[in-house]
C-alpha cells in the first residue's frame, strides 16, 4: 500500500533526534524532512520513527537449518562440521523451496526492522550440479521472494570454483555452486537487466579459498563494464584456519592479502573480518570498505571477536549482516557486537562512537551508514533523495513504553523488548502494519510445507 506523507513526533534524522518532523514522500523516495512543523494532514506515526536497518549479509535458505546443528558430535564440533551438514541439507532444496524459504526470511526481516538486504546467493545449480534451463532460476526466485515480501534487495551472484587456496578442484558437496568465469559472468549479464529502485546487483566472490586471483582480477573487471561502483562482498578471515591456510598459501593474511591486491575501497564489504592483526585493523578502517559484522552467527559458529574497540576508533565503516539466521533481529545483533566485548574485557560501555555517549544509539548509526554502503543503495537514513525506508517503533512494547531519543534504541537494544518495530516502510510503501505483514499466513504455510519435506 503506498501512503503519502508521514508525521512523526519524534524521530531520528542524519543530524540526531527531531520533534514534529515532517516527512514528505513522492513515489519510493523521501522528497524533503521538516522538523519542529506541524502534520498539515499527514499521517501521524503512532510512535518514533527511524530508517529501516539494511541486512549486509543473508544466505536465505540456511533460515530452514536454524535448529538442527545444535548436538554435540563425537568428533568435536567446529565450523568445518557445521558446513558438511548445510551442504548435505542444501542438496534437496528446489527453486520452489528456495522462494518459499527467502520469502519467509524476507518477511520476518521486515517485522523485526531490517528494510533491505544483501543477498550472497550460491545455490545456483540443479541437485546434480547441472545448470537449470534458466542459469538465474535460482537467483530470480530470489529475486521473487523479495518482491513478493516488499523487501529492498542487492543481490550478489556469488562465484564459487574451487575447494580451497591454490586453485584445487571443488569437492563434492560444492557442485551446486560452481560457475567458471566465462559462466558467471553471462548470469551476470542477465541479472544486470533487472536492476530497479529497490534493487542492486552486484558479486560476490565467494571467499579467497573459492576464488583464484586471476579469477577474482576477471571478475571485477567484468563488473566494471557494467558499473564501476557496483558492490563487491566477499568472506574475509571467519575462522583461524583460513587465516592458517590463506598463511600458507601466500604468506599473508587474507584481509592483508586483499588489501594488497584487491584496490579495496568504499564498494567493497568484507563479510566477517573477525580475524585481523594491528596492521590489517588500522587499513581495512582507512580503505572505507564496510566490516561486515553477522554477530549471532559469528557466535553460533564459534568463528571468534571482531577487533571492534580498535577498528571503532580509527572510525572504520561496518554493518551487521543475518548470515545463517539463527537470529532475525537488528537489535539483537547489536547487542551482541557490544556484548561480546563486554565479556571479553570485563568492563562495560565498551563501544564508543564520536558524537554519542549512548552505545545503543550509536551503534544503530553506524551500522545504518555502512549497511547502506555495502548495499549500494541510497538507504539508511531519513532524509531527502533517499528511499522510504522507515521504521515506527512500538511504543507499546513494556520495554520501549516512556522512552525516546537515543534512550529509546538502548532500551530496544539491550533491553528485554519482544516486539521493538510496529509499522515498517519500504520505498514508501507499508510492508508491516501494527507488527503483521500482509502475507504472513500464506508464506508461513508454504514454509512449513516446504520445511516438513526437507526434514523428511
Ligand atoms: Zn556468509
């Protein structure tokens, strides 16, 4: 449903808190913000408004996997583990499974405030390994879902050839994922027809161990022809072991070995990055790249603690991303990136931002800012020429009830609120009315039909 012009007694623009903001809306984009006026005939927000939180990282289908890796094995559990059995349940998922999954995804995002998403989508082939008679069936199914949701989507092709550094065949529980060059960038070609103003393409080399340098040289070369600003995401030092292996194979570091070799710059999302020395901190923080933090899956996989105190204050862009989705909540992932350096540091009130003494509403900032970076897309923020992405925060939660300003994002934060986000917009457009997404039920069914198969 397309509304008009929205009123807000209190809201969060670029240059902090506003009373009486008027936020007048043409089409998908914000036209033009007056603070300290009155509604002249808008509608009234029944509580603070803020931009939408954009998602940087999102594998869909691992949503149907939260839950079932959670048993302690025989052999002791590492991440290794964990991706032998995504790859055994990935096998049996079809196109109409994937839709069906990413919508529900999708729709969950919306209810609990993220307004856009990067999608790092590799499950491109049939059960065989075998390219479908459409090569982007399974990136427009995703493409599908996120239309049918109202979700705003960058989508990153990811190309994915080989099993680890050095260039080694795939092994073969990767073959749904394996394009060479020349394949992946005619599946580019045909998703680049389908950008639109809630929609960005991009890639996504898969990781240093899947992608050679030549390739990776190829690859961005290829993306240059369409668009030089085009976003590039990328798996970046998750676990030591890359680091060991990316070590041996070339004597450097990989966020080193990028920063060398990659002309890494503001397009540019390193997804993870938990592993970095003093050096690569300091660089990564200088290049303008976004850190692409996915805090719940980062712990739920044991991947380790992101250098944030000392990225932080050499004021380095990063975003949080939903990853495999243990958790669909941008407040909680915030929560969690302070949290873990709480516990590792014994102290509290760890991660500071210039310009704000409240951790929680400077966290929602930033990762806003660099959200809006990986994504490429003019987002996370309520102010002119950018898209109408806004979320009405539930004043009703018992969590949030009495609080405004920035004392309003810590309580949604660190506080025990269930249902923070109440009405949610997305290029002008409500998605999310009173906490209910209008197709809800229809994509719960389908989920449930879908899920009760793959566990079969
Ligand atoms: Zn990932």
């Amino acid at each position: 449903m397309t509304v008009g012009n929205i009123f807000a007694t209190e809201a969060l623009l670029a240059d902090g808190w506003q009373r009486d903001v008027l936020i007048e809306i043409e089409g998908d984009l914000i036209v033009r913000v007056t603070p300290n006026t009155v509604s002249s005939g808008a509608e009234i927000a029944s509580g603070a408004v803020i931009p939408g939180m954009p998602n940087l990282h999102s594998h869909a289908f691992q949503r149907a996997m939260a839950g079932l890796t959670e048993r302690s094995g025989p052999s002791g559990d590492n991440f290794w583990a964990w991706r032998e059995l995504m790859y055994r349940f990935l096998e049996r998922i079809t196109p109409e499974d994937n839709e069906a999954i990413a919508m529900q995804l999708y729709i969950e995002m919306l209810k609990a405030g993220y307004t856009s998403v990067a999608e790092f989508h590799y499950l491109h082939h049939d059960e065989r390994g075998d390219a479908y008679a459409n090569p982007a069936e399974m990136a427009e199914r995703v493409i599908a879902a996120s239309v049918t949701a109202g979700i705003g989507l960058t989508l990153l092709p990811v190309f994915y050839a080989h099993a680890t550094f050095g260039g080694t065949p795939p092994n073969p529980g990767q073959k749904r994922f394996i394009h060479d060059v020349d394949g992946f960038n005619a599946l580019l070609d045909r998703l680049m027809k389908q950008q639109g103003s809630a929609r960005r393409i991009g890639i996504a080399p898969h990781s240093l161990r899947a992608v050679t340098p030549q390739e990776l040289k190829a690859l961005v070369a290829h993306l240059d022809s369409h668009d030089r600003r085009a976003p590039i995401h990328i798996h970046a030092a998750e676990q030591l072991k890359e680091v060991d292996d990316c070590l041996t194979w070339s004597h450097q570091r990989p966020v080193a070995w990028l920063l060398a070799h990659a002309s890494i710059d503001a397009r540019w999302c390193l997804v993870h990055a938990t592993h970095l020395n003093d050096d690569e901190t300091f660089r990564l923080a200088e290049s303008d790249a976004v850190a692409g933090l996915c805090p719940s899956t980062e712990a739920n996989l044991g991947d380790g603690i992101f250098n944030a105190p000392d990225y932080f204050l050499q004021e380095g862009s990063w975003g949080i991303g939903g990853d495999s989705h243990v958790g669909v909540d941008p407040f909680r992932e915030l929560a969690i990136v302070e949290y873990a350096q709480r516990l590792k540091s014994a102290r509290r009130n760890i991660l500071h931002t210039p310009g704000s003494d409240s951790i929680g509403g400077g966290l929602y900032r930033q990762a806003l800012a660099g959200g809006a970076r990986a994504l490429g897309q003019n987002v996370g923020a309520i102010a002119a020429n950018c898209r109408a992405d806004l979320v009405v925060m539930n004043s009703d939660d018992v969590a949030l009830a009495e609080h405004a300003g920035d004392t309003l994002l810590d309580a949604a934060i660190f506080g025990p609120a269930r249902q923070p986000v109440r009405d949610v917009m997305v290029g002008g457009a409500w998605a999310v009315r009173d906490g209910r997404h209008a197709l809800e039920q229809v994509a719960f069914t389908r989920y449930r039909t879908t899920l009760k198969r793959l566990l079969n």
